[in-house]
C-alpha cells in the first residue's frame, strides 16, 4: 500500500513539473520570437548608413523579461517591454528604420498585453 501512495505521489508530482514547465513555455514563446526576429533584422540590417548598429541591448533586454517571467515577475516584464518598445520607437544603438518599425509590428502582434499589463505602444 505504501508503494502505491509513493508512485501515485511520483507520478503527481511528475505531471504537476511537466505541465507547469509547458505553461512557462508558452508564457515566453514569444519573446523567442521577438528574438528570432531581432536576430533576422540583425543579420538583414547590420549597419545604418555604413554605421554598425548595435543590436545587443534589444537581445538582451529580451532576455532579461523572459527571466523575470519565469520567475512569475510581471511587471519586471511590463517596464522592460515598455523600455523595448521606446528603444524601437527612438531607433536606438543605430538600428535600420525599416528594422525597428518591422520589429514594432512584430511585437505588437505577438505580445500578450492583457497578461502582463502593457500599455498598447502608440506608434
């Protein structure tokens, strides 16, 4: 009897981790495909007017939000996404126009704004 209980216990404890590690993929899948298209326009835009363009900041702000929200931190995920979307507006580290506004439409499509609390970007 108590091996049954212990197997029964393994085995809720198993699916309980296996379908809590799927909810936090797909919370965070589309900051991959945020950064899957970071990573296109780095390799299609690498420079702006002969200037290279520093695509490091947009990669790495992208990893700190998914970070916090595997950790369950939503509103490290609110500011950041805010902070991305200014970055993006403002054409910063000397991204390419077509990039950034590329980008912004990507990520207006893909972020979950009623989950985190976005404020809609106004472009």
């Amino acid at each position: 009897m108590k091996t049954i209980f212990v197997t029964i216990v393994a085995v809720f404890c198993a699916l309980t981790l296996f379908a809590g590690g799927i909810a936090v993929a797909q919370s965070t899948n589309w900051m991959d495909e945020l950064s899957g298209s970071v990573n296109f326009y780095k390799n299609r835009y690498p420079t702006t007017d002969n200037v290279p363009a520093n695509w490091n900041p947009y990669l790495s702000e992208l990893t700190l939000m998914k970070k916090a929200a595997i950790r369950g931190d939503q509103e490290t995920v609110r500011v950041g996404m805010g902070k991305w979307f200014k970055m993006l507006k403002s054409r910063e580290y000397g991204i390419h126009p077509k990039a950034a506004d590329e980008l912004f439409r990507i990520a207006v499509l893909t972020t979950p704004f009623d989950e985190y609390k976005i404020s809609v970007p106004a472009k």
